[in-house]
C-alpha cells in the first residue's frame, strides 16, 4: 500500500514538473508567465506590447568550429521600461541550431519609442551546421526562412506604481526572406 501512494505521488510530482513551460525564476528575476507570441515581422499588432525588428546579419569570421556573425536589432514598447539584458534561447533558422551570446548592456525603453539596442547580438553557427545549411541552400533553395527561438528580455518594470524585476518570455517563429538571394 505504502509503495502505491508514494509511486502516486512521484508521478502527480513528474507531471507538475513537465506540465511547467518556463522556469519560475531566472538570475533573480521572477518570469512573467504569458509569453508574448511573434508570428510576423513587419506587421505592427495593436495587441503586440512589444516590436522588435533585426537587421541583416553582418559576417564578423569564420574559424575551423564556427562561422560567427553580428545581428542589430531595434526595439519599441507600448510601456517604458528599464531593460538590463537580453538573453535568446533555442534559435534556429531552418532547423540548424545558431548559438548568440547575451546582450548585457542596460538601456532604457521609453513608451512608443524605437530604441536601436546598445550593441548588436554576437551570434554562432557550428561550422557542421553552417555546412549543412549551405548544401540545403544549393539543393533545395527557399524562398522564406523559418527562424524560430525564443528570448528572455530582463528588466525592472513600472504597474501600479511599483518596479518589478521581471523576465519577459518572447516566443517567435516567424519566416524571413532569403538574405542569399
């Protein structure tokens, strides 16, 4: 009887563990737990708190293990905020896996306002995946690029009067045009 219940209980446990989508806390901020979805670039949303717009990606090097490259972006919000970094997490385009390391300078957000972020992100494609995308790219060419990924925006936002520190999930898959073409 004693193993049944508690074999019960380990699994109601696992369940509530994998039934969880985001963390409740990362780096000391607590993350706010309705991500904001991005479908389409280049369409503003009024239901979108959130704009973010990339530049194109600009070649940086390529060593033996990876090819690395810059990504500028610009940023608006419908509320002003002080943002402190900017982490990406699970980015691919096409399905190859591209690591970018975290931007980690502050900056301030003002309500209705397009900010240029402070420095652009410092990307990576493993030199296998950079292989694999440009044999895709001669065989089977596309039109559109499927880039997918998710990012963490970290900052100390303003309701009701008091600054919260908050992790903001931002969910995106979203199709770009070919840069190759």
């Amino acid at each position: 009887m004693k193993a049944g219940t508690a074999l019960i209980f380990v699994l109601l446990a696992a369940v509530a563990v994998f039934g969880q989508e985001y963390p409740d806390r990362i780096d000391g901020y607590k993350v706010h737990k309705k991500p904001i979805v991005v479908r389409s670039i280049g369409k503003h949303d009024d239901d979108r708190d959130v704009d973010l717009t990339f530049t194109d990606p600009k070649f940086v090097g390529a060593s033996l293990t990876a090819v690395k490259f810059e990504l500028g972006a610009q940023v608006s919000s419908k509320r002003s905020a002080s943002i402190d970094k900017i982490r990406i997490d699970s980015l691919t385009v096409n399905g190859i896996s591209v690591k970018v390391k975290d931007l980690e300078r502050a900056f301030e957000l003002k309500a209705n306002e397009p900010v240029k972020l402070p420095e652009p992100f410092a990307a990576e494609v493993s030199s296998f995946g950079a292989a694999k995308a440009a044999w895709s790219e001669l065989t089977d060419p596309k039109k559109m690029w499927q880039v997918k990924g998710r990012a963490y925006i970290f900052g100390r936002f303003k309701r009701f009067g008091m600054t919260f520190l908050r992790a903001i999930p931002v969910e995106f898959d979203v199709l770009v045009k070919n840069p190759m073409r």
